[in-house]
C-alpha cells in the first residue's frame, strides 16, 4: 500500500490524542491500579480495528465504482480529521483529573464497546477507508492489513495512557508541556491525512 506511512501516522495520532477510551484507560489505572486497564486497552483496540474492518467491508465496496462519491467521501473525511487537528493544535487540558464514581473499574467489554458507540470513532473509520484505502488494489486483503496495523499501532499508544495513570500528577506536571505535544500531534495528523488525498 502505497500509503502504509501515512496512515500509521494517522493511526499513531488517532491513538494517542486523548478521547474518551485514552481518558478511562488513564484514571482507570490511576484509581484502580494499572493490571485493571489492561483489558480495557485490549478491548478498545480489537474495537477500533473490528470498526474499521467493519466500515470497510460496508461502504468501501461500493464507493469504488463511483469516483466522485469516492473523492467528496476523501474530502469531507478530510476536512472532518482538519478540524479534530485544530482542535488538538489549540487544546489547553486540564491536567489534574478529578475522579468520582463514575469511574469503576471497567474491562475487556466496556474497552470493545465504547469503540463501537462512541460517534467520533464511526468517523475515524469512514475517514480511514476513504482516505487510505480509495485508491487501494486487492481491496480486501488491504483493509485487512489496515485493520490489524490499526490495532497494533493501538495496543501501545494506549498502554501508555495507562502509565501516564499511575504518574499523571509528576509527569504530565506542566501545561506548556502538554500544548507543544498537541501541536506537534496535530500537524502531523494534518500531513498524514492530506498527503493521500492530494495524491488521488
């Protein structure tokens, strides 16, 4: 796939800005230990990737016979990750979490559903077979290997907001710290999206 790059970029991206399964994943850990948000990180992994093979398999077959579908489909996907990079780009969180009961202690069920009903990831997986699998030959195996790559990419960026759980208060200690990683974040999440589109 000639856009294999760009696309564990945007996957990397995708993965590791804040949401909210990074959001569970961290203060699951903070307040529960670390072991318990392993399978919430595991769930909401093969969630995200069954998303995208899902969506895939749904739409991806039929808007390969109409270019210009194909190509407003590309845009408005593109258009639609512009503006989460913006917000990433000019995000200023709040660092101290504060927990209440809400938060229990969640598993692999609540990790895998929360992909599946949660709106912004529907539109990821639109954005990910629009953009990055338009132009793709041998389709089917292409959205497999992009599924999988999705979720190997994932596992880890997740697995880091449950560290940051155990340590948020000393390592993410600093606002400008956290703003010039949004940035950085952001930008390459725009080069990841548009370089495919302009490509088309």
């Amino acid at each position: 796939m000639e856009n294999i790059w760009a696309f564990c970029v945007f996957a990397f991206v995708a993965s590791i800005t804040p949401g909210p399964t990074n959001l569970l994943i961290l203060t699951t850990s903070h307040q529960y230990g670390f072991n318990k948000a392993i399978p919430i990180v595991l769930g909401a992994s093969l969630g995200a990737a069954l998303l995208v093979l899902l969506i895939g398999l749904g739409i991806g077959q039929n808007i390969q016979h109409y270019p210009l579908l194909k190509l407003s489909l590309s845009l408005l996907g593109g258009l639609w990750l512009t503006s989460v990079a913006w917000k990433i780009y000019n995000s200023h969180p709040n660092i101290h979490i504060d927990l209440d009961d809400k938060f229990q202690q969640k598993g692999f069920i609540h990790g895998f559903i929360l992909q599946l009903i949660n709106p912004k990831s529907w539109l990821m997986g639109i954005a990910v077979v629009t953009v990055y699998l338009t132009n793709s030959h041998n389709y089917e195996y292409i959205l497999i290997v992009i599924s999988t790559i999705f979720m190997l990419i994932a596992i880890p960026c997740l697995f880091m907001w449950a560290l940051l759980g155990k340590a948020v208060t000393s390592i993410l200690s600093s606002h400008r710290q956290i703003i010039v990683l949004n940035r950085i974040l952001a930008i390459g999440l725009l080069v990841s999206v548009w370089y495919p589109i302009f490509s088309m």
